[in-house]
C-alpha cells in the first residue's frame, strides 16, 4: 500500500514512519502547508514526493490511503477530503471534536466506499487483547474499571494541545485512551459525571477526571491531565479478582507486562517488545484489502466521542449527565 502523509507533525516522524517501513508498505508523498518543511522532511525519510498544501496531494498523489496526524480540529474535515478523492483513511485520535461530527464523517466515508480508521494503536497490543480476553473469559461479575493518562504538557506557546480553536485538552488529547481502555471491559456508560480544571487558563481542560455509571450497577472512574507526572495505567475488577496494566498505552520500555489474580492465582505475563504502530498499519492494510470495518473503525469512533461529549457536558454544567 501507498501512503501520503498529512503534515510532519512528531507523531508521523516517530512512530508512524519507522511502522510503515518495517512492513512491504511505504510512505511515498507528504504534504504541508510550508512546502520547505515538508521537503526537508522529505529528505531525512528519503520521500519521493512532496505537496505545497494537503489539497495538492489529493489533486495529484499516487496513493492508496492517507495518514492524518493533523490538529484534532481539523481531522473531520480533511478525512472528508480524502473520502471526496476516493482514498482510505487512517485518522489520528480523536476522529472529531464530537459525536454528532464522528457520525457525520463516518457516515461521509461510507457513502464513498472509503475505509476509515481511527488510530487507537494501543488496542492492538498483544497486552491490550489479552487483558480484555482475561476480563471477558476469566473475569466473573466484572463490576468496576479504573484508566488514567496523564504527563507534564510544559507551557509552550502555539501547542495545539492548548487550544480551545483545534479542539485541545487533556479529555481529547489523552483521556480519549482511558475512555477507551473502560469501555472495552464494562461496555457504553449510562450516565457520566466529570469535574475539569484549566490550571494554564488557555480554555482548555488540564486535567479531568470522570465518573461512568452503568444501569447493572457497575461504574469506571478515568482521569487525565497535563499538569502531573507520567502516568499510564488501566485496572478492571470483578468477583473474583482483577487484572491490571501500567505503562498502558505508549509503553517507555521494550518488553511489558500485565498483572492480574483471578479465582486466588497471582499471574504476572511479559509480553516482547512489539511496535503496536506497525500492528496498527497491519490491521488497517488487512480491513481495506478484505473490505471490512478496522477493530478501531467509525462505529467504535462515534461511541468514544460520545462519552467523551457526556463528560464535558457533565463538566460545565457541574451535574450528571446522561451519556
């Protein structure tokens, strides 16, 4: 498969890149709107092509899908392009600045036959699917969900990450993973109840943490943050015992592991280094070529957002909200 990049941003360079050549795929145009930029980018990742602006690839690039690391403000509206030119998307998290856009773009995609991906690596780690094969298997009554990420943003003027406009904070930019990580093991929420801070006073949240209610009487906790230490963390509980992750979605160390007591047996498994970015690529070249929704597609996108709308709605108006 051909891929064009969207812009240089970091992740592209560091994680996105390095997972697409160690496949049979490759990375053959990217477009910026500083064109210099984009060149000099071009050269250190030895790129054939280059794009004055994100509308040029689409008008001339030779390739199949496009990788969208932009602003998440601007996610909607550039996968949309994309659809308009007939080429697949995998999009950077989260998808859309809400629910009511999420389906919006999905439905966009799916109209023009074009697969789309949101880019939860994580939920590709052989960690992630054995943990949630453990709380779906092993678990009994499986009754509460924990997941926090959080890790020093230091005041940097421009970071898009601060910015009401592009749809920053710390909710979207990674509380998305913790929102995420919950409702693999519990489901969709009833009811969520959320307190947020800004503590930069940049009109964004830096740090939320969040209450979900579920109608069988189970609950998650999630909080996220810019303004602590790293941390990285999921824990789901049920009758019988739990099961436990750190270092839970962008793992610092090569090799991880999961911890878990169930029915009174102490485990801890050690998973190999892996690159869940090239996992990620891998699920996303295999949906495209057997013309299937990836694991991460629109419908799990448009499910995300949505509790992520109840916990900022919660948020303003200081209450529980109905998810």
């Amino acid at each position: 498969m051909k891929f064009g990049l969207l812009s240089t941003a970091g992740i592209a360079r560091k994680s996105f890149l390095p997972a697409v050549e160690s496949t049979d795929h490759e990375v053959t145009a990217v477009a910026s709107r500083d064109v210099e930029r984009a060149r000099s980018f071009a050269t250190d990742h030895s790129i054939p092509t280059t794009y004055d602006g994100y509308e040029a690839l689409f008008d001339d690039a030779d390739v199949d899908a496009v990788y969208i690391p932009l602003p998440n403000g601007l996610h909607a509206e550039w996968t949309k392009r994309a659809a308009d030119a007939g080429i697949d998307v995998l999009c950077e998290k989260p998808l859309a600045v809400d629910a009511e856009q999420a389906r919006e773009v999905v439905d966009y995609c799916a109209d023009r036959d074009v697969t789309l991906m949101e880019a939860f690596m994580y939920r590709y780690h052989p960690r992630t699917e054995r943990a949630v094969e453990l709380a779906d298997e092993e678990l009994e009554g499986v009754c509460s969900a924990t997941a926090s990420f959080k890790f020093p943003l230091f005041d940097q003027p421009g970071d898009i990450r601060l910015s009401p406009d592009l749809a920053g904070g710390s909710l979207m930019d990674v509380g998305c993973y913790a929102v995420s990580a919950v409702r693999q093991f519990l489901g969709e929420p009833d009811r969520a109840y959320a307190f947020a801070a800004d503590s930069k006073n940049t009109g964004v949240d830096t740090e939320l943490a969040g209450v979900l209610e579920y109608e069988s009487g189970a609950s998650a906790r999630v909080a996220c943050g810019f303004d602590t230490q790293m941390v990285q963390r999921y824990r789901v509980e049920g009758k019988n015992g739990w099961v436990e992750a750190r270092d839970a979605f962008n793992p610092s160390s090569q090799s991880v592991e999961l911890e878990y007591r169930i029915d009174g047996r102490h485990a801890v498994e050690t998973f190999d280094p892996v690159d869940q970015y090239r996992l990620e690529v891998a699920e996303f070249v295999a949906s495209v070529d057997e013309g299937r929704e990836p694991r991460t597609g629109g419908s799990e996108a448009i499910a995300n957002m949505r509790v992520i709308d109840a916990l900022y709605r919660s948020a303003e108006s200081e209450r529980s909200v109905a998810v």
